[in-house]
C-alpha cells in the first residue's frame, strides 16, 4: 500500500479558481471582517440555474426550478436569483419573509417542509404555493382559508414510499410526505376542501440520489396524477424534489484511491489515515473489513443538470418509454429543488491558520480560526482538501507535502475541522489562509452556532469587473465586494439586473 501523501484537490470552476488565485485580496476581506469567513459568488448560482433550464429545453418541459433555501443562507444568492426565471424552495418562516422582502413574488415562491402555524399562515396569506407534508397539514390551510376568507390556495401534495412491482422492491420508510398507499384518503380530503384548496400537481420526497428509486417515485406520481385527474381536478406540474448531486473532486482516481487506502489503514495493513483510527462507518472485525463507508461520493461524474438529463432520458419502470417523454406527452409541467446542485461551485469558507503544533504521535496539529460547525463537511460525509494561501512569500526552496490534523477553536476533543489526514503542499504557517472549496450547499452555515462565544462567519459576496473578458490586473485581481445583506443585483457592474 502507498505510503505518500493521499491527495482529494477539489474541482474548481472558473469563478472560484480566478478567486482563489487573488489571495491578497482574500487576505484583506479576513484581516476586515475576521475569520471565518464565507464568501459567496452570486453570479455563480445564475449560471447554474441556466444549466437547469438547459436540460428542460433538452426534453421540451416548462416548470419550475427551485433553489431549496435551506442549503445556504445567503442573502446575495437569493436576491440574484430574482433576476432570473428560477424560484424558491422556503421550508420556514424566516425563509419565506426572506423570499418575499428579497424581490420573489408568491407564484414563485414554494412553501416546503414540516410548517408551524405562523409559517402556515403567512404561506396561505400570501398565496405562495404549499407543498403540503400530510393530510394534518392540509386540513390547517383550509381551515385558514376558510376563516380568514383567503383565495384558493395553490396545493401540492408530497408523496413518499413508492413501490415497484415486481420481486424486487424499492421503498422506505420516511418521516415527510404521505404514503401513496395513503393516495385515496389523501383525494378524499382534497374533494371535501375543493373549494379551499387547488391541487396544482403532486411532488415525491426520497432522501437518495439512487436513479432507480427516483424513477420509480416520478412514474408513481404520474400515476397520481391521473387520479387527480379522475376526481376532476386539474393537476398541471410533476416536482421531483432535489438530490442531483454534486462532483466535489477534481479527479475520480484520487477518490478511489483513499477509499482504497483507508480500507487498508481499518484493517491494520497501513498507518491510519484518520485522527483516532476513525474508519467512516469501516471497522475490522477478525480480520474482516465490516460496516459500510459513511461518505458522501464526493467524486461523481454525473451530477448536477446532467443528472436530471440522465433521469429524463431514463425508461420508466413499468410504462416504457423514457420519463421526460411522459411527461412530455401528458402536457406536465416539471417542478425540481436542487439545493446543494444550484449551490455547487457559488462560495468557499475561509479560516486562519492560529497555532501549528509539532506532535508525537503523528501528523502536525493545525489549530484554526473557525470550528466544525462553520464549515461542517465531517456532519454532512464530504471529503476534499483545503487550499493553502500563505500569508506572505512562500519559503525559499522546494517545499514538501505534510500531513497535519485541521484543529477547530473550541474546547472540545470532538472539534476538528475533518477528522482526516491532511496532505497540505508545504507546511502551514500562522497567519496563512485555508480555504474550504465548494461549501455554498449546506456545509457553510447549515450548522454554524455561537458556542463559547465564537463569532459566526460573515458573509460576503464578491464578483470580478469585466468578468466576461481576460486579464483582470492589480493583486487584488479586479475583485470587488461587499457584504452579503448589501448585495442587490442593481449594484453589479456589469448591468444584469
């Protein structure tokens, strides 16, 4: 087994490589605004939500594209969205007041997610559409309707634990979304509040990105759909959720390899690749590798838009032809929520080196200006080295790759940034910068808290001048920024408001 450095360099997109490669001017943001810090490419999320809107001209299919909310708190993010044709995903009642004071409309905005009255309320109020979690959830809108004589209210009902037919099986249990074994009760309901509540579609909710259960819960729906259709109402639009994934490596071969190799460190046969032996759901058990690796693939090379190109294209299971063309033929709108996909590549969370602490017992121990919770990739399984930006000149002479334990600042023994082995390029010194690449969906500020009294990341939002054309000059590499609650779209220089 090898016994070098084990590599995971991230995938960078343009945007953040030109960004990355202006490090005074990620310097400057940190020595103003502390550390850590998250900053955000806004333009970024429109490019990405056109690569969506893509694959819908792809298959001839209007509807909707959802960025989930939830994935990132930006401010920026949002507002940029407004300016094109995507819409929101809002699953609280903070989210919607932000959805609805940051530029979108109610027609483009979803209510998703388990809603507390409040939520409700506003969400039947202001007209936005509800995918509703159960049958709980759509006898309250109705009865809010009712009392408060409101409009109609646009309804979505979510359906969970799909099945095939046939010997193999694919269903699980989930604690969303109502059990299409539950679909008669669920349309019963709907015909006693028809004068309430207008069922405008029906949506799936599956915690996997698995193909097969995707095409099995999306042909499913078209089956709701006709049953809507059955009881006389007039369903226009498929949702399909979220869950296409994201390609965090730049190469496939360095995610093989570790997963190799830290098989190898489990059973003993190579030094340990994590702090403490940690095996990521891998233990060794009379010499047998047991359990099953607990990570995100952070090497995929369909994710994305080119997933849901890839599920579009695929043959439903019982009905044949390919799922796009179905929906295609019955004249459905498709409704998606990509979160941590329209999110991909959109910001990076910087930290300053603090400490570096020669140890004994193994790699260097790097303690840094941020904790687990503000870059929380270990919480969500996504393995992908840092960046190193040093401070100053680098040191004179070739340098040498180490492996170093990322420390975070709380006096916790469980606060470490990743519980992996580290290879950095040269060793670290106080006051450099590591960036953590790609954390715009979810690992940014999914699970950041005030512990001890530490700050939480700001945020800001950075776009480059003249961005469309080459050879932006000055160390800061023509970046200008501000902070993420001042970004309007009105404000960028290149008039894409």
């Amino acid at each position: 087994m090898s016994t070098g450095p084990l590599y995971l360099e991230p995938r960078l997109a343009p945007r953040l490589a030109a960004l990355l490669g202006a490090a005074p001017f990620l310097h400057m943001l940190v020595d103003a605004l502390g550390s850590p810090l998250n900053v955000l490419v806004p333009d970024q999320i429109a490019e990405n939500a056109e690569g969506f809107r893509s694959v819908y001209r792809r298959h001839h299919l209007g509807g909707r594209i959802h960025f989930a909310h939830k994935a990132n708190r930006s401010r920026s993010l949002v507002r940029r969205l407004t300016t094109t044709d995507a819409a929101l995903d809002v699953a609280s009642l903070g989210e919607l007041r932000h959805a609805l004071g940051d530029g979108f409309t109610a027609d483009r905005v979803m209510a998703t997610g388990p809603k507390d009255p409040a939520f409700l309320w506003l969400a039947a109020r202001t007209g936005v559409t509800l995918n509703a979690d159960g049958p709980e959830e759509l006898e309250a809108a109705a009865a809010l309707v009712r009392r408060h004589d409101l409009p109609r209210l646009r309804v979505v009902p979510r359906l969970a634990e799909f099945e095939a037919s046939g010997p193999r099986v694919l269903s699980r249990r989930s604690r969303f979304g109502t059990s299409v074994k539950a679909l008669g009760p669920l349309l019963d309901l709907l015909e006693r509040h028809r004068d309430h509540l207008e069922p405008v579609g029906v949506a799936y909710h599956l915690d996997t990105t698995g193909a097969d259960e995707k095409a099995i819960a999306l042909e499913g729906c078209l089956r709701a759909m006709d049953d809507l259709r059955l009881r006389g109402f007039q369903p226009r639009a498929v949702d399909i959720g979220g869950g296409f994934g994201v390609d965090y490596l730049a190469h496939g071969a360095q995610w093989d390899r570790y997963t190799s190799e830290l098989a190898a460190a489990v059973m003993g046969r190579r030094p340990p690749l994590t702090w403490g032996g940690h095996g990521y759901g891998l233990h060794a058990e009379g010499g047998t590798l047991r359990g099953a690796l607990s990570l995100y693939p952070a090497h995929r090379p369909v994710a994305g838009a080119a997933y849901l190109d890839e599920l579009l294209s695929r043959p439903a299971p019982t009905l044949g032809r390919a799922l796009g063309t179905l929906l295609l033929e019955s004249l459905y709108d498709l409704h998606t929520e990509p979160g941590r996909a329209l999110a991909d590549q959109c910001g990076l969370s910087l930290a300053r080196v603090l400490e570096v602490r020669a140890s004994d017992a193994g790699p260097a121990l790097v303690r840094l200006a941020m904790n687990a919770n503000d870059v929380a990739l270990e919480e969500h399984g996504i393995l992908v080295d840092p960046i190193l930006l040093p401070r100053g000149a680098e040191p004179a002479g070739p340098s040498e790759p180490v492996g170093v334990h990322l420390m975070g600042n709380l006096c916790l023994e469980s606060d470490l940034i990743t519980r992996r082995t580290v290879f950095l390029p040269r060793p670290a010194r106080p006051g450099d910068l590591l960036a953590f690449v790609n954390t715009a969906g979810y690992c940014m500020d999914f699970g950041a808290t005030r512990a001890q009294g530490q700050p939480v990341a700001r945020k800001v939002a950075v776009r480059r001048e003249g961005e469309a054309g080459a050879g932006a000059e000055g160390a800061l590499g023509g970046w200008h920024w501000c902070l993420d609650e001042e970004y309007w779209p009105i404000n960028d220089p290149g008039g894409r408001a």
